[in-house]
C-alpha cells in the first residue's frame, strides 16, 4: 500500500512538473499581453453589414476631426485574429495618425477569421464556401461613401499574412478602386496555385518581409502555419519584380540600408524601391532576421512568430508611403 502510495505521488509530481513546464513555454513563445489603448479623439465602433447572405462586421474608427473627403485605410488581419486584433497588433498607431491627418480607418472581420484570397485550395472555411471577399470589401468602401463621403481616389489597403494575400486580390481583381497597398508577410502565389492574374496594372504597392520568417519564407516555398499548410509561395523579391513589370515600372532599383538604431538588436532592414515618373511605386523593405510580425514599437508578438526589428515602424512607412502624413 505505502508503495501504491509513493508511486501516485511520483506520479503527481511527475504530471505538476510537466504542465508548469507547459505554462511556462506558452508563457516565454505563446502569452503577449495586450498593449493598452492610447488616448484618442474618438471611440471605435463595432459594425455589422449583410452582405452575400451572412452577416460581416467591422471596427470603425473616426476621428474627432475629418478632413472634407476624407482618405479611408482598410486594415485586413491575418488568419486565425480579427480587426480587433490587427488593430491592437499595429499599435494602434493607425488611429492616432488618423487623428492627427484626418482619415478614416476601417478594421473588418475575415469569414471564420480567414479571407478567400488568391490562393488555390480548400484549406479554410472560406475557401471551400468561396465567400465573396472582394464583394465585401468593396460594399464596405460604399458604404463609407455614403456615409463620409469618402475621396474615392483615397482608398488605401494594408494587409498583414492571409490579409496582405487578400490585398493582392483586390487589387489585382479591381483596377483602380485602391489607391496603393501594404502587405506585411506576404507574397504572391506560385504561378500553378494561383488564382488571381498574372499580369494587368494594380496601384503602388509597399511590401515588408522578414528573412526568419517560418510561416511565409522570404525565399519562396510552402506556407506554414505551425503545422496546416496553407499553399505556396514565390519569393519577396519576385513578388516586388512582379510588379514591377506588370506596371512597367523601372527595373533598376535603388537600394538603401536603414539606420541601425539599437545596437542589441539583432535584426536589420535593407530597402529596394523602383520608381515610375520620377515617384516610389514599388518598395521592398527585407527585414533581415524578422519574423512573421508587424514591425513597430508598441504592440508585442508571441515569441514563437519570431524577430521583432526596432528599425522600421510599418504603420508610420505605410501612412508616409500612401501620401496621408499630412
């Protein structure tokens, strides 16, 4: 009996030891605590529109003070977060920079937290149901004009991991609605799982990739999300030649290292941009050991999703990028 009893204790102290040994990796790779809320001019609103038979939602945010035919950013998630998340996740810098140059900025929701973007396959929900996104996207934008009468030549989109896939989508598929787009961790499809076209003009275009990024590879390969494949992909730098040469851009690039600013990080960012007419069209920033991240100096990712850089601010290069910082 006094064995049984010393066995179960071992057994109990075994089983202790092993789930604080859990806590404590799902605390160092997996927990980051929310960042808070800035103060701001105004408050987000969550929105809800039928559209395609299902009911969508959307944080808004609109600031105290708009300018007349106000600018509308779109910030798109990636999958498996929301708006609410994509917006804690980018700092809540996109607010406070509305606030300071009056725009607008909109936060919606992926169908089951995913967007049915160029990609080919039925490896999300809303694949398989072939949820219409583009058509969401763009009765959001419509309802914005109604409602603020929005610039339509001041539609922005940016677009972090499956929601800078679904920006490619939009902007390849509706010529002239977007104004320019950013993708953080993204890049297109191989040419034989793609679905979107090839060639066809699209807006300017800002993309930020990170070389120790192990859910979309810098250098082209399949897509990872810790374990659920999620198609393949072509290299950063053949995206940005992408398109370069369906906008017949100039395919000489002029290279720039940033500013290392800290000298314990271990991260560095190089940045490419092709011009046409003489202004920035394409422009690549490699963040050289960054991860699958928004890079920026508020929000925390989970260890787990790799490098942080303190080089580059994304939302502030985006803003600068789409002509809104003033």
């Amino acid at each position: 009996m006094k064995k049984i009893k010393k066995n179960v204790k071992i057994i109990g102290f075994s089983l202790l030891g092993l789930i604080i040994i859990i806590a404590a990796l799902f605390l160092f790779y997996v927990y980051t605590p929310v960042p808070k809320e800035p103060s701001l001019t105004s408050a987000s609103h969550r929105n809800t529109l039928f559209f395609d038979n299902r009911s969508r939602s959307y944080i808004s945010y609109s600031p105290q003070v708009i300018k007349p035919k106000p600018a509308l950013l779109i910030v798109l998630h990636g999958t498996g977060i929301d708006g609410a998340q994509v917006r804690q996740w980018t700092g809540f810098e996109f607010d406070q920079m509305a606030d300071k140059y009056g725009f607008l900025v909109a936060y919606p929701d992926g169908y089951d937290k995913d967007w049915n973007d160029c990609r080919k396959g039925l490896f999300s929900k809303t694949k398989k149901e072939n949820v219409d996104d583009v058509g969401f996207i763009k009765t959001l934008i419509s309802g914005y004009q109604k409602k603020f009468d929005i610039d339509p030549a001041k539609v922005y989109l940016f677009g972090y991991s499956s929601g800078g896939n679904m920006t490619f989508r939009v902007a390849i598929q509706e010529e002239g609605l977007i104004a320019g787009i950013t993708t953080i961790s993204a890049s297109l499809p191989t040419p034989e799982t793609n679905e979107c076209e090839l060639t066809g003009k699209t807006p300017k275009i800002m993309l930020v990739n990170g070389t120790g990024d192990n859910i979309c590879p810098y250098n082209g390969g399949e897509l990872n999300l810790f374990g659920s494949k999620k198609g393949f992909a072509i290299s950063a730098q053949a995206t940005a030649e992408n398109f370069v040469k369906r906008n017949t851009v100039n395919p000489s690039a002029v290279k720039i290292q940033l500013p290392h600013l800290t000298t314990t990080d271990q991260t560095s960012v190089d940045r490419q941009v092709w011009n046409k007419d003489g202004k920035a069209f394409v422009e690549l920033f490699t963040v050289n050991g960054g991860g699958h991240v928004i890079p920026q100096q508020v929000a925390k990712f989970p260890r787990i999703m790799g490098k942080m850089t303190g080089d580059l601010d994304a939302p502030k290069e985006a803003i600068a990028f789409f002509g809104l910082d003033h």
